[in-house]
C-alpha cells in the first residue's frame, strides 16, 4: 500500500479552486481504485495460506479421507479459514493473519468473526481454541446472501424469510390498478426470481414452495382479501407459452431445474472446487445419473441425486472417438439407452462395449454392423449423428435443449414440461395466440376463451355461481363464448354495423371462427385497418360492454361501440407501424454472382423435410463463367436443419479440396452458419463436430472466402438439397447437372435479378 502516495485533491471553495494537497490517509473511502486494491491484497493473502499449506504447517479440513483439501474462501469481503481442530493451527492462522496485516495495513476483527468447530470436537477443547485466538465460538454460521451457511435439516421456518420477502413485494403494488397482463409480468419477472438465489443451493420444503405459489397464484388472479375464482389452474399457467401456459415457474419445479443446474456442473466442469469437493467424497468414479442416495449425504448432494431425473431428459453425449461413451448404456442418441431398444436381449459381458466399437477404420458408422443389433429407424438416426473427419477429438458430454449445447435453466424447464404435456393434436402449438397484432391484454383474453374460461353465464352456471346460463342481454339463448361475441342479437347489430365482414363471418364455429379471423391478413378501404386487429379490438369491446351493462347498468349503442373499437384498433395499428418503421424491410434484388478469376464458387444449402423429419444437404461448384464443375446431394436421415446446413458445407469443402482447388469462394443462405464459421465459435452441441471440421478444411486452402447470399442467390444449391430428400441415406456425387436444374444454372450464368420482398 506505500505505493499510493502520489494522490492529490483540489477543493472548490467560493467558486475558486485552491491548491492541492496529500491526504494523509490513504484512498478515501468509494475510490474507484479501492476495490482493486483490496482484491490484490486478499490475493496476496491467498498465496500466503497456500504457501503454508505447502509447507505442511497449515493443515487443511479435507472433505472426505484423502480427499479435496479446503483451506479458505473468499467472498466479497468476507472470508472463511479452514484447519484442523488444534492449538497449533491456532498459532499458524494467527500467525499468518498478523503477518498479513503489517505487510496491508488491513486488520482483521477478532469481535465480528465467529469460530465453528465440528459437533465431534468436546466443549472444554472448543473452549480453549477460542480463548487462544480471541474469536467468539458460535453453532450457528447465519446466512449468507439470505442462505443458511450450514444446512442441516431444513423446516418451513428456516426459509420463512423468503415469503416474507415476497408478501412486502406484493403488499407495494396495487393490483386492482394492474391488469392481468401487467400482473403475469411482475410475477415473471419479479416474485419468482425472489427465493432463486437459495434454490440454487437445496431443495426447499414443500410447503414453502406451495406458498409461493399460493402468493404468487393469488396475485396473478387479483384476488387479495376476498376468494376470487382462479380460471386456469396453476398447472396449466406454469407451463410454456407454446405449449398453452402463460410461461410462468411453479416453485417446486423452478426450485428443481435450478439445482439441477449444479449436477450439471458437476458432470461437464468438474474442475471447480466445489464440485472436485463433492465428486471425491461421493462419486468417488461413479457416474452422477447412476450414483445411489446414501442416508448420511450432506442435504446439498440429496438435493442434486433427487433432481437428476431433469439431467437426463436432456444430457446426451458428443461423439469424438467414441471410447469413453458405453454404446448400450449411456443415452448417446435417441432419448433412451440403446440397450432398450436392441432386437435381441444384450449379454451382460457386452454392456461395457464402447461407441468406438462402431466407428469403422474410415472416420463412418459400421452400418451393416449396426443394422445386425438395432432396428431400422435407430440406425438412422445413429448414421445421422455426426463424428470428426479429420481431427481426433473427446467425446464429451452436451446439453441437448440449447443449440450450443450448454444447460440454461430456462432449456431445462422447457424440457421438463414438454414430457408431461401431452398434445391433443399432432403439432398442436398455442403461439398463434402470442403473434396476434394486438395489446397484451386482449392476447390474454383470446387465450382465456381457447381454454373456455371467460366467465360467460354457461361457464358460471357450470361451476354454480349462476342460477342460470342464460344470455343476461337478450334473455334468449345460453351465454356461450360464440354466443357472447357474434350469435347475441346485440353483438350481431355490432357485427352488421361493421365496415366489412369475412363471407364466412357467421356460418364458422367458434374455433375456427376465433382464429379465423384473428390470424387474417384481409384488409379494406372502408375500415382503414387490418381486420385482424379490428377483430381483436371489437371482442374486447363487446365483452367490457356486456360487463358495463350487467354490474354498471350502461348500455351503448353499437354504432358507439364500434367507435370504441375503431379507436383501439388505431391506436394498435399506430404502435404496431412505430415498431415495424423502426426496423423496415426494403425490397431489394437478388441475383447469384459468379465468382473472380482465379476463384471457384461452392454453393451448399440443407433443408429438412417437416413430414418426414429426415434433413438434406446439397452444393455444386462452379467457375467464373457459371460452369457446372462437380455436384453434391446428401440424404442426411433425422436431423435439424442447421446440422444440414452444416452438414452440407463440410461435404462441399471436402469434394472441393479432393478436386485439388487451392482458391475458393463458399456461399450459403444461412446466416447462423456462416457466423458460427467466421466466429470461429463451437460450443459444445453436436454441431460443434461439423465446425471444426469445417474449419480444418477451410484453412486447408490457399484462399478461401465464406460469404452469406439470401435464398434467391442460392437457388441451385436449394435444388440440389431437395434431391437429396429423393436418395437413400448417403452421398451422392454428380460430374454432369441434373436435368431439372439446368434452367437455374442457366438464369445464374445470365444474372437474372429475383426480387426478394
């Protein structure tokens, strides 16, 4: 710290500046510079206690017999010494405390600090530790961050703290004023991101997380004192958007996908320390996902073997090669051990078999070997995984939810609700609800009556609130959702004052006419906006119209009401047309150019096929003039499109390169793999084989430039992909162009122009 000392200070007194001074003691205190100074003396601190660890003197708490070492930790500013249980660690602690504090200048104090000894050390010996090194001695470590520092065996009131939290939160808004919308966002964004910080730690009690959700369940609804009825069940709002939720957590599984995030350190980076800690005094070699619970486990590790289950929904195994994957029991591909799944029971002697078992002497798959063990859809999507080409790699393990294959708590949720949400319908998806062209408000109202929990008179005369299920407006007909926004006489006289309607406007039933009409592009002179919008904007209005008339007694004429929605939907148009001029998308030209001489270009393109789910991949290189030179097409099998398009650029470089080109152009209409190439960018997906192959292959030219083109630049490439749908899975190579593409070769050598919109 005597380094300091060229610090000066000016102060500004009556407006004039008078001269500068020293001060005397040291930086002041919020100095910019202060932090970093303090971290480089903790550092020093650091290299102090290792160096006595080294020399034997300072002798660490170890996690288990031979196990992990811990001699301290540093937080923020706070520290945690480690030692044996003896006078003479005393001395060496004390020893090296004073020694740092003459070379800093920092003391330590002795009255704020506590000293923790194990249950198994005798009070008189705890006594004695403590009166030699003047620190109070304590059972209790407190919280950390709000986190009990030592878990033991957790009870609801342990983690109280955290509804507290929560119920001040809430007791500060008023949520009368919000609506629902506004609501699902403070509960998103705010309340359940309250207890996260400890659920990342240990599993909370059932009961707390139960409250949580009641709070938070209670808030979303608008119910304070009074029972206000809850219209979707909690169940069905905590799951994705997509998948017909509102995209909120429920504690419970929140509290799992977060602790699940700590076994998947434990698996991919085991070179923190804690996990080194935890994997030498309980895995001690063996894998986490077959690991048996041990009673006397520490409440962390309980935490993290009960959560497992989530890891496996979504850990898979990259190849690299192949030897420390076991190809019968390690879930590698597919979502299922292969062993379940073989055409004849497999021998106990052969379960340890390796993957590199199946790789034969020229970097493929052993197909007919393969085809022998497993059945036909399996070996498919096995000759579609990926493997390196050129250069020897590990295989290592990925998380399958995220395209670069690293775990997001987020990914982990998605999966885990994806398996206990059964569709309906094949493909059936909700996100037409979150793409409508209106406010957040009215999204959630259509998704309320999709799920037929718009409090109509049918619906409250089902769950006896109402004594009858009767239209309360023309007193004729049940109140049904249909009924309610089109078939009531009243919303009819709405509908016939309209501008224009749809052909079909009044014949649809509700679903179809629901959607129908929300998602339409139709447009018309007389309204001035999409129909659409003024679609969504008239439901809305027709609803809080017939809530008016029911508790308030106001009745207003549909001419009005159409004004009423008129207005919002120009309103909704305005902000829509503010964001869409933000980011305008000009029309441009597109045309495929050939490539400068000495330069030969390679076009590759991949494509995946919804129907069947089978990918493929194609490319053709060319000279300067547009001359077809060689032509590819790959029935790649299961597979993403991004692989295909990846895919289909490592068999273009390859082909390239066993032409003996020295100078190439790659061009391709995926953005995504053009930047992962030029970042030079893997991750740790199965993506991550294909690129780095790629990359050893690009740099094996004398020149080789990737560029992007859009679609209508690539058009050859595209056809050539499209052939690839039509082979058996493999490579098909063509030295002349197929018959149906030479119209494209033809338009390309010319440079027609394609308007891209």
């Amino acid at each position: 710290m005597f380094s300091v000392s060229s610090l000066q200070l000016s102060i500004l007194w009556n407006g004039e500046q008078l001269p500068p001074f020293n001060p005397q003691r040291g930086l002041r205190q919020g100095d910019p510079l202060s932090p970093y100074l303090f971290i480089m003396c903790m550092e020093r601190l650091s290299h102090k206690i290792q160096s006595k660890v080294h020399s034997k003197a300072w002798k660490p708490f170890r996690i288990s017999r031979g196990g992990f070492a811990l001699s301290h930790l540093f937080f923020a500013d706070d520290l945690m010494l480690f030692s044996e249980a003896s006078n003479q660690q005393v001395e060496v602690i004390m020893g090296c405390l004073t020694e740092f504090s003459h070379e800093s200048g920092l003391d330590i104090n002795l009255t704020k600090s506590k000293l923790y000894v194990s249950p198994n050390i005798q009070r008189q010996v705890a006594g004695n530790l403590s009166a030699a090194c003047g620190i109070p001695l304590t059972i209790d470590l407190g919280r950390y961050l709000g986190v009990p520092i030592l878990h033991g065996r957790s009870s609801a009131s342990t983690y109280k703290l955290i509804l507290e939290k929560i119920q001040v939160k809430l007791a500060g808004w008023k949520q009368t004023l919000l609506s629902m919308a506004g609501r699902r966002v403070l509960v998103q964004a705010v309340t359940s991101a309250i207890p996260s910080y400890t659920m990342q730690s240990i599993l909370l009690p059932n009961s707390i997380c139960a409250a949580i959700d009641n709070l938070n369940r209670k808030f979303l609804w608008g119910s304070d004192v009074a029972n206000k009825q809850h219209l979707v069940n909690w169940r069905t709002v905590c799951r994705p958007r997509h998948l017909g939720g509102l995209g909120l957590r429920s504690a419970k599984e929140n509290n799992q996908v977060l602790i699940s995030k700590l076994g998947w350190q434990l698996i991919s980076n085991q070179n923190k320390p804690w996990c080194r800690a935890l994997s030498t005094k309980y895995l001690k070699g063996e894998s986490l996902i077959r690991c048996p619970i041990s009673s006397t486990a520490s409440a962390t590790w309980k935490s993290i073997l009960k959560c497992r289950n989530i890891l496996q929904l979504g850990l898979r195994w990259r190849i690299g090669d192949g030897q420390r994957i076991k190809f019968w029991q390690d879930i590698w591909v597919g979502d299922k051990p292969l062993y379940e799944v073989a055409l004849s029971p497999v021998l106990p002697a052969l379960m340890d078999t390796p993957v590199s078992h199946a790789i034969n002497s020229t970097r493929d798959w052993d197909a007919d070997w393969l085809r022998n063990l497993l059945p036909n859809n399996v070996v498919a999507q096995i000759l579609a995984t990926p493997i390196p080409a050129f250069q020897q790699q590990e295989d290592i393990v990925f998380w399958n939810g995220s395209p670069d294959g690293t775990f997001s708590a987020k990914s982990a949720f998605e999966l885990l609700q994806q398996q206990q949400v059964v569709l309906t319908q094949q493909g059936e998806s909700w996100r037409w609800i979150w793409k409508l062209q209106c406010i957040e408000k009215i999204k959630l109202f259509v998704w309320l009556l999709c799920k037929n929990r718009v409090l109509t008179n049918s619906v409250r005369f089902a769950r006896h609130f109402a004594a009858t299920p009767i239209c309360p407006r023309c007193e004729q007909s049940p109140e049904t959702p249909l009924h309610l926004l089109r078939d009531c006489y009243h919303s009819r006289l709405f509908w016939e004052a309209a501008p224009v309607l749809p052909p079909d406007f009044f014949m649809l039933d509700f679903n179809e006419w629901l959607r129908k009409n929300a998602q339409t592009s139709m447009t018309s002179a007389a309204s001035r906006h999409n129909w659409s919008t003024l679609f969504l904007s008239a439901i809305w209005v027709i609803w809080k119209n017939r809530n008016a008339l029911i508790f308030d007694n106001q009745r207003t004429p549909p001419h009005i009401l159409l004004q009423h929605a008129s207005s919002l939907a120009r309103d909704t148009s305005l902000g829509l047309a503010t964001n869409i001029l933000a980011h305008p998308r000009l029309p441009r030209w597109v045309r495929w150019s050939p490539p400068n001489f000495p330069f030969l270009k390679l076009n590759t393109d991949g494509a995946m096929s919804q129907a069947s789910g089978n990918a493929s991949a194609g490319g053709l290189i060319r000279d300067h003039g547009g001359q077809w030179l060689h032509g590819f097409a790959i029935n790649i099998g299961p597979q993403t499109s991004y692989m295909a398009e990846l895919w289909g650029c490592r068999a273009g470089l390859r082909l390239a390169l066993e032409m003996g080109l020295t100078h190439l152009v790659l061009e391709m209409d995926s953005l995504l793999a053009v930047q992962a190439i030029l970042a030079r960018k893997t991750g740790d997906g199965p993506a991550s084989i294909l690129l780095l192959d790629i990359f050893h292959l690009v740099n094996s030219f004398e020149v080789c430039t990737v560029q992007h083109t859009l679609r209508e630049g690539n058009a050859a490439a595209d056809y050539m992909a499209s052939i690839g749908q039509t082979l058996t899975q493999g490579t098909s190579f063509f030295q002349s162009p197929p018959p149906g593409i030479r119209s494209i070769l033809h338009e390309d050598s010319i440079g027609t122009l394609f308007l891209r919109t």
